[in-house]
C-alpha cells in the first residue's frame, strides 16, 4: 500500500490508500506519522533550529519523537497543562510555551 507525504511551509500533506484515520490517537500511533515527525526533527536539526530548544533539559537517552509521541496521544484527552504535570519531561516541554506552539 502506498504511503507518502510531503511539506508544504508548516502544513504536512499526507497520501495514502489505505484510508483515513478515525481519529487523532490512530493517526498519533501511525508508522506514517512516526516518520513524518522523525523526518521534521532531523530537518530541524539540519537548520539548528531554535524550536528544538523545547528539548534542552531531556535527557538525550529518550528519543524526541517517543516524548512528542506520547505527549500529543495524552494532551487529545486533556489540556495541555494537565499533561505537563503528569510527567516531568513534558512539563519541561512547555517551559518557553512560545517556542512550544511555534
């Protein structure tokens, strides 16, 4: 089946005949978003981009994708500030909550 995606400035265009996703948490745990976020995060990087700076003080042996990951399935079910308080890494996800929603 054929997947693929492509950016377009800051929006993500995403090709697929295997269907549409039901709702946010199926596409969250796609292995089609996996590799739309792993791709965004090695351009950022390429670019030293200071968006990155939201991952500063996690330890570098947890993956930022499984951090993203795990951090968009929990905030579909609640606000954003009840996540970051449920687990430490994503309160300091939200620390500069500008550079957060950039």
């Amino acid at each position: 089946m054929k997947e693929e995606f492509h950016f377009y400035d800051k929006q993500v265009v995403i090709k697929s005949n295997k269907g549409i996703c039901q709702d946010s948490e199926e596409l969250i745990k796609s292995e089609l978003f996996k590799k739309v976020l792993q791709k965004y995060l090695k351009y950022l990087k390429k670019k030293d981009s200071p968006l990155l700076g939201i991952f500063k003080d996690i330890p570098e042996s947890i993956q930022e994708e499984f951090i993203l990951n795990s951090f968009l399935l929990l905030c579909k079910d609640s606000s954003i500030e009840e996540v970051s308080k449920t687990n430490s890494q994503f309160g300091l996800l939200l620390r500069d909550s500008y550079l957060f929603h950039q």
